[in-house]
C-alpha cells in the first residue's frame, strides 16, 4: 500500500479498528477514511453503497462486527448472526463493485470446531461442529471467510484473512454484560476493591485455556501479512501459548491488589475448554508476537482505572 492510497477502516470506534488506525497513522499512511455508525450504518446496503461510490477506496479493512463474550453471545445469538452477515455481505459486495484492491477480513479462533486437535491448525476449520455458545457469531464468520474465498475463484477478488486469538488492548469494552474475559476480570476485580467486596463469583470452572494476544501485535502482524499476501487462504495470528482462566483471574486480582476470595459458579459455561492455536505458517514468515501478558494486563487496569475516574463508571 502507498502512503496516500485510500484506505478505509470500517469500525474504526472498537478494540481492533481503533488499533489499525492508531498503527497506520504512525507508519505515516495519510489517506485514512473512517464513519462513525452515526454516519454509517453497514448493514444499510443503500447507505453502504453510497459510502463506497462517493469514497472510492483503494483498500479496506473490515473490522466492523458485533461482538461480545460468552454471555452476550448466548443472549443474542440472532444478531451475532444476522449483523455480522449483513455487514460482511455488503462490504465485500460493494469493495468488488467499486474496484477495490484488497480486503483484509478477520475471522476468529473460535470458528474451528469446538473439539479439534490443539494445537490449532488452519486446515481444521470446518472439520467438526462449533462450540454451541459462540455458533452464531462462529457461522458469520464462516460465511466471510468462504465469501472471500469464492470470490477470488470466481472474480479474482483479492482478499487476505487472518484468524486472531483472542485480543485485548486499548479501547476495548468493560460493559458488564457484553465484554471479553479479559477486560471483564479487569473490571470485576478493580469494582471490588472500590466496594469493600470480600469475595468474587466468576463463570464456570476456571479450567479452560485461552490464547490472548495484544491488539497491537495483531495488527502490526497482520498490516504485514496485508502486505505479502494476495490469497485468502487463512492464516492463524497468535501467541502460540495459553493461560487458564483461573490463572488469569489469579494474575489480574493480583495486579489490581484484591485480596478478597475467588468463587467458580459452575452453573455457568465454561465455553470451549482449550483454544490455542498453532502459528507454524505466521512464523515461518518472521512475525511474531512482542507484548507479555503480565505487561498487556497491566495496561487494561491502568485504562479501566482512568475511565472510572475520568467518567465515574459504575
């Protein structure tokens, strides 16, 4: 991509989009278009269609999507569906009608089988059912990754797409009901220092395994992998070890300085119980991931911290 080509970041607002924008302004790309969901509603084909014909961009990076943890998921499985359908189906459609060069599309590690072989390769997706929690987010992006499959066979539509494990970073969400594992201990841990709370009731066991990864090392790694790929064969993006949530729930109570104690309600999902994926092809082509976990956590606290103060979050 040269510096001032056109590039369009959609959901530029969230964890990821506001992390690709954060690194191309300071790699000194100057042709940055963005629209807030005020200004943009993706799943509008009309409205996205005006969108594409009025900007012309010459490269998209679609990481506008519904998202949310297990919880959310579960409640609202007809929207992670639907919305993400629409918001992919119309941006893929109208990047190929107005002559876009490249999409870069990102999956997720919880699209593979809930039960395949760790760790993850990319040849096991759509080798076994989906963890029945997340399958309507799963199924979305199923569909995306396939779509920008087909379309390259058929229409030589360039897309790159990538597999991220789970990410965390600046600007994500603390929202009690919907946010990520990680973000959310943040929260449930800092809440209860601040109201005097002496113990802590987390979701299910504590044993399953996730992979995290910065959101800034995904994204340099996957603006390079941007770059040197033109097929869109999958490619998975991460740490390539994991952590029990119990151990994490250990790491961030202690980093915040909870004293109190830690309860499992096991009437609650566990998800799926290891995800950790195998990164053999992201190596071999040099990248890998630079931020530890203990300092990434250390981050989340500082942030949720200053948003408390700054806005009197409750």
């Amino acid at each position: 991509m040269k510096k001032n080509e056109k590039i369009y970041i959609a959901g530029h607002k969230g964890l990821v989009g506001s992390a690709f924008l954060r690194y191309l302004k300071g790699c000194g790309y100057t042709n940055l278009i963005t629209a807030t969901h005020s200004q943009l509603d993706l799943k509008d084909f009309n409205k996205t269609e005006k969108f594409f014909k009025k900007h012309k961009p010459a490269y998209v990076i679609l990481a506008a999507a519904k998202v949310g943890g297990i919880n959310a998921n579960r409640s609202c499985p007809v929207d992670f569906l639907y919305d993400n359908l629409t918001i992919q189906n119309n941006v893929f459609h109208w990047a190929v009608k107005t002559g876009v060069k490249k999409l870069l599309f990102l999956g997720s590690s919880c699209v593979y089988p809930a039960k395949c072989p760790q760790p993850i390769k990319e040849e096991y997706l759509l080798t076994g059912p989906l963890e029945p929690t997340n399958e309507g987010y799963a199924i979305a992006k199923m569909a995306g990754l396939k779509l920008a499959e087909y379309l390259y066979k058929q229409h030589g539509f360039k897309s790159v797409c990538v597999m991220p494990c789970n990410l965390y970073g600046p600007n994500d969400s603390f929202h009690p009901e919907n946010s990520h594992v990680l973000s959310a201990l943040v929260k449930k841990f800092t809440d209860a220092i601040l109201e005097n709370k002496k113990n802590v009731i987390l979701w299910g066991t504590g044993m399953a395994r996730r992979e995290f990864m910065h959101i800034d090392d995904m994204v340099r790694i996957a603006i390079t992998l941007f770059g040197k790929k033109e097929t869109p064969d999958i490619i998975n993006i991460g740490t390539g070890t994991d952590i029990s949530i119990k151990d994490l729930a250990i790491l961030v109570s202690k980093k915040v300085g909870y004293k109190g104690a830690l309860t499992w309600d096991r009437s609650k999902p566990d998800g799926m119980l290891k995800k950790c994926l195998d990164i053999s092809k992201m190596k071999t082509m040099g990248l890998r991931a630079v931020i530890p976990l203990e300092q990434g956590v250390t981050g989340a606290i500082a942030e949720y911290q200053a948003l408390k103060k700054d806005y009197n979050i409750k």
